[in-house]
C-alpha cells in the first residue's frame, strides 16, 4: 500500500481512497489519532487522519514508514 519515493514512504492510492486507508490504519500498530482540526470529519481510523502522515501533492508520506503489524 506504500512506495519508497525519495527516501519517503508514500500512499500509493492517492488522497481519495479511503477503503485502502481505513485498511492501511487498521493494520498499523502506530496509528495515532490527529488534532481534531487536522482530521476528516467523516472517518475515523484512517491513514488520512492520523498524526504520522504529511500531505503530498498527490498523496500523503507517512512518517513513520508504511504500516507496522503487531
């Protein structure tokens, strides 16, 4: 679900694919939830609101390197 672009790992699907990162955050052992402000009114555990990732043109980085298992 994520690439190695520049030394960053980023989304593959883009900002507009919430079932892959409700799926994404899911299975992440480090997901942590975001201000308030900074989350998506509509979702709740998700990639798209979680503290760890940066905003990209196209997508977003995740700080802390894709997602990490239990």
């Amino acid at each position: 679900m994520f690439s190695k672009e520049n030394g960053k790992t980023v989304f593959d699907f883009g900002k507009d694919c919430c079932d892959y990162a409700r799926r994404a955050a899911a299975d992440c052992a480090l997901f942590y939830p975001d201000c308030e402000e900074e989350c998506l009114e509509d979702e709740d555990k998700t990639c798209y609101n979680c503290r760890y990732r940066r905003w990209t043109a196209e997508s977003f980085e995740c700080l802390k390197g894709g997602i990490h298992y239990e």
